[in-house]
C-alpha cells in the first residue's frame, strides 16, 4: 500500500510502498533525511513514533496522538499543536521556538533542555513533566498546570503566565524576572534560590512553599499569600506588599521587609 506524506499545502514530501502504516513511514522518511517542515498531520494516532531529530518546523500537528513518542532533537518551531496529546513523549533539546500548544497535554513528558521560547501553552497540562534547564523566555502560560513538575533552573523570563499553576512543583534555581504571575497557585513548591525580580505576583498563591534565598525585589505582591512559607534570607526589597500576608511564614533573615510583617514561626522554624 503507498503512504502519501504532504504538505499542508498539498505538495508530495514523501512515499513508500514499504511501510505498513503512516508510523512507520515518518520513520522511513526521517532516516531517508527528508525535511518534514510544514507537514499535514493534524489527528494522526503517532503514539510511540520514533522522529528523533526528525525537521518538522510549522508542521500541522492539531489534535494529533503522540503519546510516548520519541522526539528527541527534533525540530518544530512554530508547529501547531493546540490539542495535542504528548503525555509521557520525550522532547528532550527538541526546539519548539514559537510552537502553538493550546490546551496540549504533556503530562509526564520530558522537556529537558528543550527550547519553548515565546511558546503558546495557555491552558496545557504539563503536570509531572521535567523541563529542567528548558527555556521559556516569552512563553504564554495562562492557566496552564505544571503541578508537581520538575522545572529546575527553567527559564520563564517575562513569561505570561496569569493563573498558573506550580503546585508541588520544583522551581529551584528557576528564573521568572519580570514574569507575569498574577493570580499562579505556586503552594507546596521549592523555590529555592529562585529569581523573580520584577515579577508580577498579584494575589498569587505561596502557602507551605520553600521560598529560602529567593529575589523577590521588585516584584508586586499585593495581596500575595505567603502563609506558612518559609522565607529565610529572601530579599524583598522594592516589592510592593500591600495587603500580602505572611501568617505562621519563616521570616529570619528576611531582607527589605519592614518590621511587624509576620511572626517568625512555621513549619520550617
């Protein structure tokens, strides 16, 4: 049987008489070194494809199954993958400069290294993933989960991220300056050493987090709940504070707070 891969314009990239289904004819096509950018695959079922370093810039990839797929290196800068379902895929280096991923799921992918500048993930499950060292400077994020994620030093820089979830999410090292976090429930998470400055953090959530040696100069946190936080040695400096609460937190060797913020007490005192 022939298997046609095209364009989304209609042109041929690629045929085989070989493969037995259109898995296996990306594969064939890949190791052929054939330059998939631009390819029609919205609602294909690619669980388990292998397209390790496969190129797939602005390929149409809508709806389309590609749980436990392999996608190592790959190339997908400004693909479309709103509704997409990547749970348990592994992108780790791939480059998704640009890629649209609305309402995309990734739960338990491994993002590791990728590179999801000025991304669109608004509304994505990304919970249980590991974005270590990814970066998402410029990325759109409202209201995406990445609960109990890994995002060691991941970069979010003036990320637009309103409504966020970080939920029992590992967020050492992370750098989100001048991040907009208005409204992200970041409770029981590790913020350790973390870099905010200049975020903004409106009636953001902080509850029972690590937020030990974290820069928060500068960021507004007006009626931001830190409630039995741990805040030792963070720097708060040029932050506004207006109405944030700071109940049972840990609060030795805070700097740039005035005194009669909160108690020095907690679960981490």
């Amino acid at each position: 049987m022939r298997i046609e891969i095209r364009h989304h314009e209609g042109r041929l990239l690629f045929a085989t008489e070989r493969a037995r289904d259109l898995r296996m004819a990306l594969h064939e096509a890949r190791e052929a070194g054939v330059d998939l950018s631009g390819v029609m695959l919205e609602g294909a079922d690619l669980r388990g494809a292998d397209l390790e370093e496969a190129r797939l810039d602005g390929a149409r990839l809508a709806g389309a199954t590609l749980r436990q797929a392999n996608l190592e290196e790959a190339m997908l800068r400004g693909a479309d993958l709103r509704r997409a379902q990547l749970d348990g895929a592994n992108l780790e280096e791939a480059n998704l400069e640009g890629a649209i991923l609305i309402e995309a799921s990734l739960r338990g992918a491994n993002l590791e290294e990728a590179v999801l500048a000025r991304v669109d993930l608004t509304g994505a499950n990304v919970e249980g993933a590991n974005l270590e060292d990814a970066d998402l400077h410029g990325a759109r994020i409202e209201r995406a989960s990445f609960a109990r994620s890994n995002l060691e030093r991941v970069r979010l820089v003036d990320a637009s991220g309103e409504g966020a979830s970080f939920a029992s999410a590992n967020l050492e090292k992370a750098l989100f300056r001048h991040a907009d976090l208005r409204g992200a429930n970041i409770t029981a998470a590790d913020l350790e050493k973390a870099d905010l400055r200049g975020a903004r953090l409106a009636s953001a959530l902080f509850n029972g987090s690590n937020v030990e040696k974290v820069d928060l100069r500068d960021c507004d946190l007006t009626n931001a709940d830190f409630s039995e936080a741990n805040l030792e040695r963070s720097h708060f400096e040029g932050a506004r504070i207006e109405g944030a609460r700071f109940e049972g937190a840990n609060m030795v060797g805070v700097r740039g707070l005035g005194s009669g913020t909160g108690p020095a007490s907690g679960p981490y005192r």
